[in-house]
C-alpha cells in the first residue's frame, strides 16, 4: 500500500483511492469479480467483437444483492488495523523531526476516520474478537488430541491421523475457512520455502 519511497515522502492513497476502496469492502463476490475482470480486461489491447458474442459470453450480474453488515463490519476493522500498522511501520522508519513525518502521520489519522465512519454501526473490534471459538486451553487439547501417537487420537488410520492433523495445524495457524482449506492442492505447497499459496 505504501512503498519504501512513498513512506520517505509522506504520500499515501488518495481521498478518492481509498473511499472506492472501503466502498468495495461492501461489494459481494461476484461484484468484486466483475469488476477486477473488467479492470483485467481493460489492459488488454483492444479486439473487435460482435454484441452477440458479448451477450452470450457475459453472465447476468446482480447488483441487488448485498452482504450483511456483521461480514461488512468484519472486513474494515480487519483492514482498519492493516492500515494503522502498515503507515505505522513507516512511521517507526522516519525520525520525528524528518519533514514527512508529520504529513504521514496525519495521511494515517485521515484514513482511519474515513475507515471509521463507513463500520456499521454498533459493531466494534470486541465484537470480532467475541466470534473466537476455542479457549488457549481448548486449543492446547485440541493439538495434543491430533498428535501422532495420542492414545486420545480418535483416528485409527496412520494416513487419516497425519492428514487431519495437518489440517488441524492449518486452520489454528493460518486461520482458513473450510472452502479455502478444501482447495488446496499438493502444487500449492513450497516445501523449500515452506510457503503454502491458496487461491
């Protein structure tokens, strides 16, 4: 969001940049795919079409439809903290007295009210954090129950016990949800890098 010279010369996004983008926050997700193929599609060179063609390729977009205010609320305090610590990290890079600072600093206060004001209301960061499930004890149980060699395992299949806790490891360290754990492919791990990229 900001680069190493943008932090050094206090610029950041854009009032317009970034109200579309919390704007977006909003957007379902078939809006948000029209739209980034729409932008795809715009840096391709130009090709004649027939409307026909157009027609019948182009799926029918809903735009009535719309997501609830807890799933909107959710992703700007989640990007609201993005923002703070990204600006922040540029902030700790620049001395206090540097002609920047002050001008960053300020860019940060502006973003977060405008982040602020667009949270429905009624919904706060204690909010999220009360949708966490599993207690530090549950969980410390929960990786001791999928070890290996647990008499608790409820697995008896050696190949079952190792792929359910891989998974167990996956969703407590990586925090998937169900469909982005049941698309992962044997391609998508890095070994040598130990990186695991989900589409």
């Amino acid at each position: 969001m900001i680069s190493k010279n943008e932090s050094t010369t206090g610029s950041y996004l854009t009032w317009g940049e970034l109200d579309r983008l919390v704007d977006s926050f909003s957007w379902t997700q078939k809006k948000l795919r029209r739209v980034l193929v729409k932008s795809a599609m715009a840096s391709i060179p130009r090709r004649v079409f027939s409307l026909e063609s157009v027609r019948k390729s182009a799926p029918a977009m809903d735009d009535s439809q719309s997501i609830n205010a807890e799933t909107v609320a959710t992703r700007l305090l989640y990007f609201r903290d993005f923002v703070k610590w990204k600006i922040d990290r540029s902030l700790y890079a620049l001395s206090i007295d540097h002609e920047n600072y002050l001008r960053l600093r300020d860019a940060k206060d502006r973003a977060l009210v405008t982040i602020n004001t667009r949270i429905p209301k009624g919904f706060s960061k204690s909010d999220l954090l009360a949708r966490q499930g599993l207690s530090a004890e549950e969980i410390s149980l929960l990786l001791e129950v999928v070890k290996l060699d647990s008499i608790c395992n409820p697995w008896k299949s050696e190949f079952i016990r190792v792929r359910n806790r891989l998974i167990v490891h996956l969703l407590l360290s990586l925090g998937l949800r169900k469909g982005e754990l049941l698309g992962i492919k044997i391609g998508d791990m890095n070994l040598e890098k130990n990186e695991l990229a989900t589409s």
